[in-house]
C-alpha cells in the first residue's frame, strides 16, 4: 500500500520522490503497490497515478500549476483569509479539470480510497474506486471533483459541493492527513487481507524543523492562531498517530515512512519553495532506493478490473 500524505504546494515533494525511485528502479513505481490512499494533495497524486499521469509528469502539472491554484500577493492572501477562504477555488478547479478532463473515479487503474469530510453532516467521507462489491457509487464521480473535495482545506478553500447531491464536503487532512490507518483498514476490511499480508509506504510532505515557543504552553486563542500554529501542529499529531499505529500493527519492517524536515520558512502549505522541495526528494530517494527494491519491489500487483463502470462492462 502507497500512503501519501496531504500538504498543499508540498506535494512536490511527494510526486518528486516517487518520479526519483521510479527512474532509479527502472519501471513505474504503481506496478509495486496494490492500493494507493491519499488525502488533499496525496489524494490529487493518488488520482493522477490511478489515471496514468507518471510522477514525473505531476511534478511537471505541480509546477505549472501552482501560481494559478494559488494566485495573488501574500500580503492581500493574508488580509483576505480572515474574512473568506483565502482562494476562491477557480484557480485549483480549472487544472484538476485540465489533467483529468473526463475521467471517472471508476476509470482509475489501481484501486484508491481518497479521504475527504462531510461538514453538514460531521462525518467522515471516503471516495472509493469500485474494488469491492458494496462500492456502487463513487465510481461514477468525476476525479476532478474527487480532487476538488479532497483539497478544500477550511480556510484556504471554500468547502465543495458534490454535482448532482451538494453534498458539502472538506479537505480530508482535518482528520487523516496522513491516510496510512485508512489504507491499512481497507487492507484488512474490504481486501480481507490479514496484517502479516500487509507492508505499508507512507509518504510525507516533509515536516517544519521549527521548535515550539514555551510561550505556547500558556497560550490563547490569538497566540495559537498566528499564523500556522495550530494547524501545522494538528496536522503533524495526526500524522505521527496515525503511523505509530500502523507501525505497531504491522511490525517496523513492514512500515515505512519519509518524511524529512524541511527548515522554517520553507513549508507554507501555498508558497513552499520548489527548488527546495525538487532537491530534498532527490537526496531522499537516492538514500532510500536500496530499501524501496529491497522492501517493494519484490511485489508485483495484479492487473486490477474494477467491478463497475465501463472498464468492468468491458472485461
């Protein structure tokens, strides 16, 4: 399982390391992974490797890309972000619209689950490809709408609405930022896999090296809510949760996780820095290279026919 963690802009990061491992290797990194989970930005990832985007290629949409989804000087950003969400969305919906055009989620050529979260009704909310035979729905939802759902971090993006239900859902980081725990559910539930079947690689999208501030111990709202405080530090408690617990389950060599720090004033979740981001992927993925063959590669998936849609009318 292929676990890929949310984080804005950062997903260069992600898609950057994936297209180092894939190039080393020799054969695309997907062959080796039987289930991809991603959220927010791992989930865009997620849906552009199930539709045949190469990480290379996504690093190239990234770059492209990013001063559209997230247009306008910082300064106004800032000033508008506590009255509305700081982007409208239009920016983020015409390229998800233009990298994925009309493909449905059940198009997907690896099963994915893709977390987001449903405000109206306080529950959380999975996109599922249509892998088992309960899933009767998702499959026909368009992935850019997957991708827009999944990606509407509060603040930073208006909540969006399903077509056809207006359904209002969140970015799925405001409860499984790190979708490692989701995966290794639907690992055991769905695939009915046991966990000594089970080895889990779950990417970051690297992690702020800043210390905390004794001044936080004592706090209130105003100091907790400058800037990213309170954010970047729910974000990291669930990560590290959520991996313990996957990691306690499954054993640690069945458990893998990159997450590098990257140093403050590199990770805003809008304007982290590309070069930065390029370099740190390819100094990671040269070092781990040796224990991705040795740990997946090993594995090849079976070729994967959904159970609805057109590809299973297909087949």
């Amino acid at each position: 399982m292929l676990a890929l963690d949310g984080g804005g802009s950062k997903g260069i990061f992600t898609a950057a390391l994936l297209a180092g491992l894939e190039e080393d290797i020799g054969r695309p990194v997907l062959d080796h992974f039987d289930l991809v989970v991603g959220t927010s930005t791992g989930g865009l990832i997620a849906l552009a490797l199930g539709a045949g985007l190469s990480p290379r290629e996504i690093v190239d949409f990234y770059l492209r890309e990013a001063p559209n989804v997230f247009p306008g000087p910082p300064w106004w950003r800032a000033l508008r972000r506590w009255g509305v969400a700081k982007y409208d969305g239009s920016g983020l919906e015409r390229a998800v619209r233009g990298v994925f055009h009309d493909a449905l989620l059940g198009d997907s050529s690896v099963p994915l689950v893709i977390p987001a979260y449903n405000l109206a009704e306080n529950d959380v909310y999975l996109f599922k490809t249509p892998h088992h035979p309960r899933l009767k729905r998702d499959w026909r939802v368009p992935m850019w709408e997957v991708a827009m759902a999944t990606s509407a971090a509060p603040t930073f993006f208006p909540a969006y609405r399903l077509s056809g239900d207006a359904v209002r859902l969140i970015d799925g980081g405001v409860w499984a930022n790190n979708p490692a725990m989701v995966g290794l559910t639907e690992a055991v539930s769905l695939f009915d896999r046991s966990l000594c079947d089970v080895r889990v690689f779950s990417v970051g999208t690297t992690s702020g090296a800043q210390a905390r501030h004794r001044g936080l111990d004592h706090a209130g709202i105003l100091r907790w809510a400058t800037g990213q405080t309170i954010v970047d530090v729910l974000l990291a408690g669930q990560g590290a949760g959520a991996f313990a617990q996957v990691q306690l389950l499954l054993g640690k060599e069945n458990a893998w996780r990159l997450d590098p720090p990257l140093m403050d004033g590199d990770i805003a979740l809008d304007g982290a820095d590309p070069d930065a981001l390029i370099g740190k992927a390819a100094h990671h993925s040269r070092l781990y290279c040796p224990d991705f063959e040795a740990t997946f590669a090993d594995h090849v998936r079976d070729p994967y026919t959904p159970l609805q849609g057109q590809k299973a009318e297909v087949s």
